[in-house]
C-alpha cells in the first residue's frame, strides 16, 4: 500500500466522529505524513504536515502492517517498530480507532 492506499484506509477508519478529540500525525519519513484531526467536525485525514498533539514515526511499511491488523500497536511500540512523541493518551485513544 502507498501513501495514498494508506491514508485513504485511515480516513475510513477514522470516520467522521472518531472520538481522538485531538490531532495526531503518522511521520514516515522520506515517504510523507498522515494527518489525522479529529477536533475538526468532521473529523479529517490528510497528508499535510502540521504540528500535532502526538506524533508517530513509523515506517509506511509498518504503517500498513498495523492498518491491515498485522501488527498490534503497542506490540509495535515494545518493539520499536514505532516512536510516540506527544501526548501517549491520544496514541493510547487512536489504538481503539485503527
């Protein structure tokens, strides 16, 4: 899955009220960003790159293993797979969404 295939799964899941109360980016470095704003009514996903309330590095390739449910969050978290900057209880509140 691209960037694109990527944020348009997230946009789905997401929904229009998902319930984050804040903004949380997925930075996959060199492959671009996933912007989730769910203080907007509805709720947006984009691939802009604006501050966050937490933010996610991760690889694209680990972003879709977690999206397609290969890969549990926290797992991902305990080993390494990602880094959480920010506020933990918005990635702790996202876990519930993706």
């Amino acid at each position: 899955m691209n960037l694109e295939a990527c944020t348009e799964a997230i946009r789905t899941k997401v929904g229009s009220d998902s319930g984050l109360n804040a903004t949380l980016k997925f930075d996959c470095g060199a492959d671009g960003t996933v912007y989730i704003d769910g203080k907007s009514t509805p709720n947006s996903v984009s691939n802009s790159n604006g501050d966050a309330d937490c933010t996610v590095g991760i690889t694209l390739e680990n972003l879709n293993a977690m999206i397609t449910g290969d890969l549990e969050p926290a797992t991902g978290f305990m080993m390494g797979k990602l880094k959480v900057t920010g506020d933990m209880s918005v990635a702790m509140r996202l876990q519930r969404v993706i």
